[in-house]
C-alpha cells in the first residue's frame, strides 16, 4: 500500500478519536484530511459523511449507554435539521464562501467556549421555536458542505446554558448521524463516486470512533471535555479556512 493511503487511515483513525470524544462524527476533520493529500473533490463530501455516519453511530450508542442523551433535548433541533440537510444534499453549490464563513464561526465558538471553561450557570430549558429555527439553520448548512452539524450544536448547547457538556455531546452524535444520512439522502449519487478503498477509511474512523467515544463518555470529566472541544473547534475552524 502506498504511503499516501496508509497517511489517510491513520489520519482519519486520528480524526475519529479527536472528534468521537466529545460526540462529533469529524466530518470537517476528514474533509480536512482529504483535501490536504489530494482525494478528488467528488469523493470528499460524500465520503465525509459515510464516515460520519459510522463514528457518530458509535458515539450515540456509547453516550446513550452511559446515561449522556436527552431525547426531549434532541428532536427539536433534528425535527427541523432532518429535512433541512436533505435539502442542503441536493444543492450543489461552490463550498468556498462556505468554508470561510464556517471557518470564522467555529474558531470564534472555541474562542467563547474556552473563554467559559469554568461557569457554573444553570441549565436552563431552550423554546421550542429557537430549536426548530437553529435546527433548520445547521441542519441546511450541514447538507450544503458535508457535515453532520455536531460542530453548530454542541457549542449552541453550552454557550446558551441548555445542556452540561456531556449530554450535549451525546445529543450532538445524534444529531449528526440524523444530518449525515439526510445529507446523503439528498445526493444519494455521490455515493457511487465514493473511492475503492473507502471500507479502509470507515475500518479506521470506527476503531477511532470506538476509542474516542469511549474515553469521552467513561473517563474524561466536564472541564477535560470542554477544552477537547475547543481545541477541536479550533482546529476545523482554521481547516475550513484554510483548505
């Protein structure tokens, strides 16, 4: 095997224990990886979400298990994401303008979350119609470029007090296992032009995600969590800009 394609597994194996660990699927992570050693641009958002699909079920599983998922937090944000990232799926747009935006959002929602690293607020119960318009919102964005919207939800959660870090993460593996399917439901095309050894990719992001999901729901506390996660927003926010 070529040197490049065993850089790409470890890279996304990497990517999955990252991600996993505070309940995202890593699409940005991957999509990250990919651009950077030269996958062709038709392969790299559907299989982003492929991959998506298997850490994030994973994820789900592992928080749900340890008692992190909130269904009553879940569906309305995903009753509105849902249709929204299927949309998103069918739209083929030029990503750029897209990828800085995002970018920006991301590296400034790290810069917010690290910034509260040690608050103590109340968690308080969001309204229904701001969860229908913030699901609607990330679930179109989600579609639009390739990812589960894990990254829009989780800090949206803390930073507005609606959830402690650990079930924010395990509604958020939810939410983008949901979103990666309707993104890839929405072109399902692009799974035909998903690369041969793309069982190699999955094999790798699930032992990550296996890995990652793990530690995130067993072994890491609240205030490890909360600088994972933003050292991992961090780090998509600057890939989304700069590749």
């Amino acid at each position: 095997m070529e040197t490049a394609a065993l850089l790409i597994i470890f890279a996304i194996f990497v990517v999955a224990v990252l991600y996993s660990s505070v309940g995202h699927g890593g699409a940005s992570g991957y999509l990250a990886v990919m651009a950077l050693l030269a996958v062709p641009p038709m392969q790299t958002r559907p299989s982003a979400l492929v991959l998506n699909l298997f850490v994030a079920s994973i994820g789900t599983f592992q928080f749900w298990r340890a008692g992190y998922f909130s269904w009553p937090l879940f569906w309305p944000f995903a009753v509105t994401s849902i249709p929204f990232a299927f949309i998103g799926g069918m739209i083929s747009l030029p990503t750029n303008v897209y990828k800085i935006v995002l970018g920006v959002v991301l590296a400034l929602a790290a810069l917010r979350l690290a910034w509260k690293l040690t608050s103590g607020s109340e968690i308080k119960q969001p309204h229904l119609a701001v969860c229908l318009v913030i699901g609607a919102i990330i679930g179109l964005l989600s579609g639009l470029v390739g990812v589960g919207g894990g990254i829009f939800l989780t800090p949206i959660l803390l930073l507005a007090n609606w959830s402690e870090t650990k079930t924010a993460a395990g509604v958020s593996a939810a939410f983008i296992f949901v979103n990666s399917a309707a993104g890839l439901a929405g072109n399902y095309s692009q799974l035909f032009t998903l690369p041969q050894n793309v069982w190699l990719w999955i094999a790798a992001a699930a032992v990550g995600g296996i890995v990652g999901s793990t530690l995130g729901a067993k072994k890491f506390d609240s205030l490890m969590l909360r600088r994972v996660l933003a050292a991992v927003l961090l780090f998509a926010g600057i890939k989304l800009i700069l590749v």
